[in-house]
C-alpha cells in the first residue's frame, strides 16, 4: 500500500520535470514575441575593441558631486555582486538564466554621487556605441557592471573588459566595453534610440520601435 502510494508519488514528481510543464515556465518567462536561444548571440557594431586592462578606465561625469575615472584595480576593489537574469534582444531572441559578476550600479551611484536633478544616465562605449536610461531604471537591484559571465572573464566579443546589464530592458541599453557614465538633467538619445528604437525599451510591453508620429 505505502510502496504504491510513494511509486504514484514518484511518477508524478518525474511528470513535472517534462517539456509541457517547463514550456509553461518557460512561456510565463518570455516577454511577447521573444523566443529562447542556446548559444549566445554576438550584436554590436562590428568591432570588438580590444582594450588591455591596465588602459582600461571608466569615467563617471556629469551632474556628480565626485567626477571620478578608475582604473581596472578601483574599479574591482568596488563592491562585487552576482545577479542572474534573463537577457532580451529587440531581434527577438532571448537568453534566459545569464549569471553575471561585477558592480551594482548603485555603488557607481554612491561613489559619484548625482545631484538631485540628475534623472537620466547616458553611457558610452569604447566602440563608440551610445544608449541612455533614466537613473530610476538604473536603480533597480539587477543593474550592473558586469565583468565575468558563467564565472569567466567577460570575452571582447560579449563586451570586455565590462559591460552594463539592466534585465528589465532591452538589451540594446546595455553598453558592451563600457568606457563613460554620464549622468544629466534631461534625457539624450543614444545610437539607436537616434535610429528609432524605442527610448523606454520594456520587453514586457513589446517596446521595440518608437511610434510613429
Ligand atoms: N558598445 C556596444 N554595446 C552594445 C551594442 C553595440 O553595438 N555596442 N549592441 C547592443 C545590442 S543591440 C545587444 S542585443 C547587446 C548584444 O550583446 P551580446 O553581443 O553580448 O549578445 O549588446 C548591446 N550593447
Ligand atoms: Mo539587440
């Protein structure tokens, strides 16, 4: 009786690791129009600046009390976090469970601190790539300067030396190779948001293309 009690048990409990159950998840887990992928897309505008650490620097500029350039060693002597997310491309594919290692965007708040004025955040690339995000959107937890993913040092090809992650986005406002933070009174446009993209970008909300006016 107890045997048969715990073989039903035993099947169920395989029954939940199937496909139409984890599809579910899965589904639940996807924002509009997005599909999962494997492997791990390569976008940007081609070229993979290759910068050695010790020419590395990030500057924080703008509307800050403390303007601020560091150098690789600063910049790791920062607080650290580990954040798992998922990542959306506007393109329609999606990674989902991408473990990144670096500094949360509020230390680099703390650090520099904006003034209070401050409402929008600007970020450049050491290939020339420009994205902006309001500061609010910034704050959430999970934003941040990412230098390993899957526990390896961050390749060239997916952004190295860091790059930003803000789940919550499209991954277009995320800066690969990271090289300013610029902090601002009003909103500036980046490479796409010029190229009508979408300047809010929220996967959730299928934010891909400015509306048309
Ligand atoms: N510096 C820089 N960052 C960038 C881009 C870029 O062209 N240059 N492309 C963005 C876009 S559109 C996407 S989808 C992601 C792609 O990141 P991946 O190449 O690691 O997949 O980087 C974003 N960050
Ligand atoms: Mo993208």
């Amino acid at each position: 009786m107890k045997r048969d009690i715990i073989a039903r048990k035993e099947r169920w409990a395989r029954t939940q690791g199937q496909r139409p159950q984890d599809e579910k998840i899965a589904d639940r887990r996807l924002p509009p129009g997005q599909r999962e992928v494997p492997n791990f897309p390569v976008l940007d505008l081609g070229w993979h600046p290759d910068i050695e650490l010790g020419r590395w620097r990030l500057r924080l500029l703008g509307r800050v009390d403390h303007p601020v350039t560091l150098d690789w060693e600063r910049f790791q002597s920062l607080p650290q976090i580990e954040s798992t997310s998922d990542f959306h491309c506007v393109t329609a594919w999606s990674r989902l469970n991408l473990t990144w290692r670096g500094v949360p965007f509020s230390a680099i708040v703390e650090l520099a601190k904006p003034h209070s004025e401050a409402k929008y955040v600007f970020f450049k690339g050491y290939d020339g790539y420009t994205t902006n995000s309001p500061l609010a959107v910034c704050a959430a937890g999970d934003v941040l300067l990412a230098h390993s993913w899957n526990g390896q040092p961050l390749t060239a090809e997916h952004g190295g030396p860091a790059r930003v992650i803000i789940p919550s986005r499209y991954a277009w406002k995320g800066t690969k190779f990271v090289r300013e933070i610029v902090f601002l009174k009003r909103d500036v446009p980046g490479f796409w948001e010029l190229r009508r993209y979408s300047n809010s970008a929220d996967p959730w909300k299928a934010e891909r293309f400015a509306s048309s006016d």
